[in-house]
C-alpha cells in the first residue's frame, strides 16, 4: 500500500516521535532522581543515628569525665599541697565544654587527651616537692615543723629529700624521755617484810669522783682524782604505803671545819604523802634555798653548782617542812634550825620557802613548760652573833629537747653550804642545756657572783661548756665541763674537769 505523506501527516508523525523521545528521555532521569533522593534520605537517617550514638557515647564519656574531674576537684580540697585550686576549676569547665563542641572529632582519643592532661595534677605537686632543696633552716631552728605531711596528705611515699629532713629533724627535735633517776640496782636489793611496821627497805651506794687539770694564769696543777661524793644508804617504805623514811651517810673525806662524825650524817628523814602530790617531811634534809641550791647532786647540769647556789644553798639543816608538786604550782615551807652539820642541835631559828607557777600549764605542754617563782631564806644564827636573809628569783623553761634556767638572787649575810657569811653579796647564772641524742646532752652557762657588794674589784665570772653521757640515766654518766673564769683585780684561769657518776 501506498502511503504518500502528506504535510499534515508528516507533521503529525513528527509531534509523535518528539512526545515518544522526550519521554523515553524524561522516564531513565526521573528514575535515576528518585532512586539519588532515597539513597539521600537513607543516608540522612544513617547520619542521624550515628549522630545520635555519638552524642550518646561523648555525653556518656562526658559524665564520666566530669566525675573524675569532681573526684579530682574533692581530693584537692582535702590536700593542702594542690596549688592554684580556682584556676584548675577554669581550666576543666574550659576543657568539659571543649568536648561537648568537638563532637564530630573521635570522641574517646579527644576525652583520653583531656583526662591525660588533667590528671598530673598530684604528679606535679610531689615532682615540685622533691625538687626542693634541703630546708636545713627549718629543719634546724623550727620544733614544729612536719616535712612528712605533703606526703600524708597525698597519700604518697616521702621522697628522698623530705625523707632526709623528717629524720634529721626528729633526730634533733623530737620529744624524749626525761633522763631516769632510776638506780643501776632497781629492785635487786630490794628487801621486803610480812610484818612488822616496814614494808620494804633498798640499799643502796654511790660515787662520783672528777680528774682536774687547772690553769691559773700561766700556773698549772692537775689533782688527778679527787672524790666528789660517796655515799650509803637506806631507803624504805612503812606498811601503810603513805609514809617513806631515808638513812644516808657520807663516807668519803670529811668536810671542811667539820669532824669525821659530823661530816657522815646527811639525810635521815621521814616523809608523809598526805596527798599523792603533797608531803609533810620531818628530820634532817636538803633546805630548797633556791633552785639549783635544793637540787640533789645527782642531777644537777654540771660537775660543780653555781657561785650563788653553793654559798646560799646546798646545804641541810633539822627541821620540818611541807611540800607539794602540781599542775599549775610547786611550794616548799619549812622551819628549821640555823645550825648546821650538827654543831648545835638549835643554833637559831631558820624558814625557808619557795613557790613557783606554771602559766603555761594551761596550754597542756603546747609551749613547753614555764616556771617562774621566788624563794627565800631567813634566819638567826646565834653563834655567829647574826641575821641573815637571802631573796631569789627563777625562772625555767622547757621546750622539748632544750632547758633554759635563769636565777638571780641576792643576800644580807648567808648560811649556805661554804659557810656562814656577813657580807652583802648578789650573784646571777644562767643555763642553757640541750639533749641532742636520749643519751647526750649539750651544755652551756654564764654564772657571776660578787660576795662582797661593799669592796671592789672581786667580782667573778664563769664560763661553762659541757657535755653529759647518761650511759644509763643518772646512774651512769660521764661529764665533762671546760671553765674560763675572771675577776675584775685581774686573775684569769682555765679548769678542765671529768667526771664520772655511778648509783648503785
């Protein structure tokens, strides 16, 4: 068949073809369209899930962080040694709000990288420490000092360096124990009894003996050795457990101006505790003129007394006196007889007191302790035809391992243990002693005496250093004292002294 094509056929053919081709063309795009827009939107939703696990694990993470920043932040204000705290608190606010604005970043690295720069806090702190010099100012010159608490409060082992100064300071300012009293023998000769009115009796024996070597002026002499105190005696206890007794006798050489008997007799008492700090003493015993004056032989500083304690104290006389060691005060009163070593059973009237006050008792030992007080010795002695009266001053303070003692007295005419004087005289002494070791002790004093206050030139001055060994307490020891001493008509010299002590 013959088809002739006529214009308005070929144009109808051509708008078909055109309609057919565009949309054989529009349908594969279309397609295509479609198929890009669900991948999108599968991809969106894939985005926003991993957005949200994300979010999810930073904030989870997050927490976690800010938890250990607040453990950190609680340990710091229990630790002294953090420094800076308020400016550490800015910086972690900074670093938590830098996580929660790097969310797309990795999470875990980014929060591994902030804990890792936020924990060396504690580090540095015990890195600064140990790179810290030796503090030998504190460690010398301040009791109170504690080189072991950065340690404690970091819950850390001391370094090396803070290890050196802690043992070095308590080597040098730790508290110790007061040097015993206690005798070599303790109980070993201790006798008791089932009956009968005395429970217990203790002998007991002692020496000391000093080697001299003396140089006055360009003059020397050495007394090789010479006994210092030797003595025997008894001390017991009644039954009822509140009354003591003493019997002591000097054995060593007789005492100037004083017979062989007269020399022997020393302590022979009985003491009443009527209180457990209280005691009512009755016989012949030591008289309390003074501090050092008072003191037993056995425990004073040094080898020798001072001026003034030898020439207004040390001495004993019968009597009766009433005692009493507190908290807060310490007295002694007594009436006596003015005769002494038993030249006259009553010679004259004699009383002699002392009372001191502790006012740092109320602090409980916080400051050491403080003893401040008077004393005084007034009596009448017949055979010398005189009244004699004598006034000191005290002071003593104890802080730890140092001793500080500081007495001043002055006196009308004296009966203390050189002998009877008339003179006006004033003397003054001051004592520092430290214990550097519970066995040594380091010694220094400056005494000055003038027994005649109405003539020139006889003022004299000592210069004392020493050094104890307590081998056992004051039951064993070695001294040794080095004297300068001067007067003002020109005399100089030098002793050196060695001591040794034993009670048995």
């Amino acid at each position: 068949m013959n088809i002739k094509f006529t214009p308005v056929l070929l144009a109808l053919l051509l708008t078909t073809f055109n309609a057919n081709v565009a949309f054989a063309v529009k349908s594969p795009l279309s397609f295509i369209k479609k198929e890009q827009n669900l991948i999108d939107r599968n991809t969106s939703a894939e985005k926003e899930i991993k957005k949200e696990e994300n979010t999810t694990i930073i904030q989870e993470e997050t927490d976690i962080f800010e938890d250990e920043v607040e453990d950190a932040n609680d340990i710091g204000k229990e630790k002294e040694e953090l420094p800076k705290q308020d400016l550490r608190n800015l910086e972690i606010n900074k670093k938590t709000k830098q996580v929660e604005t790097n969310a797309s970043t990795s999470s875990q690295g980014y929060i591994d990288k902030t804990l890792k720069q936020a924990k060396p806090v504690v580090k540095e702190s015990s890195q600064d420490i140990s790179s810290k010099k030796l503090d030998l100012r504190a460690v010398l010159f301040n009791p109170n000092a504690e080189f072991d608490a950065p340690a404690k409060a970091e819950g850390r082992e001391m370094t090396s360096k803070e290890e050196a100064m802690y043992k070095l300071h308590a080597a040098l300012h730790d508290d110790l124990e007061p040097v015993s009293t206690k005798f070599l023998s303790g109980d070993r000769f201790k006798m008791t009894f089932d009956k009968g009115p005395i429970e217990s009796i203790t002998p007991w024996v002692d020496y000391s003996g000093t080697m001299q070597c003396l140089w006055n002026g360009e003059n020397y002499a050495n007394s090789l050795f010479r006994t210092r105190f030797q003595d025997v005696g008894i001390n017991g206890r009644f039954r009822n457990k509140k009354t003591v007794f003493r019997v002591m006798f000097n054995t060593g050489l007789p005492i100037d101006g004083n017979s062989y008997l007269q020399s022997m007799l020393f302590d022979n008492y009985i003491m009443h505790y009527f209180t457990p700090n209280d005691q009512f003493l009755l016989g012949y015993a030591r008289t309390a003129v003074g501090i050092e004056g008072g003191e037993s032989p056995y425990t004073i500083p040094f080898i020798g007394r001072s001026q003034l304690s030898s020439r207004y104290g040390n001495s004993r006389a019968l009597g009766a006196k009433v005692q009493g060691n507190h908290k807060f005060y310490d007295y002694s009163a007594g009436f006596f007889s003015s005769g002494r070593y038993f030249h006259s059973w009553f010679d004259g009237p004699e009383f002699v007191g002392l009372f001191s006050v502790k006012p740092l008792a109320f602090t409980d030992g916080k400051w050491g302790k403080l003893t401040v007080g008077g004393s005084m010795d007034a009596g009448n002695s017949n055979s010398n035809d005189k009244r004699y009266t004598v006034a000191g001053v005290h002071l003593i303070h104890e802080y730890k391992r140092l001793k500080a003692t500081i007495e001043y007295a002055a006196a009308d005419g004296s009966n203390g243990s050189t002998g009877f004087s008339k003179n006006q005289s004033e003397g003054f002494y001051g004592t520092l002693a430290y214990r550097v070791t519970p066995k040594i002790e380091a010694l220094v004093r400056y005494d000055q005496f003038d027994p005649n206050k109405n003539a020139a030139n006889d003022i004299r001055r000592e210069y004392t250093a020493g050094l104890n060994y307590y081998i056992k307490g004051q039951a064993l020891k070695l001294m040794l004292n080095g004297i300068f001493y001067s007067l003002e008509n020109g005399t100089y010299g030098t002793k050196l002294l060695v001591g040794t002590q034993i009670i048995l």
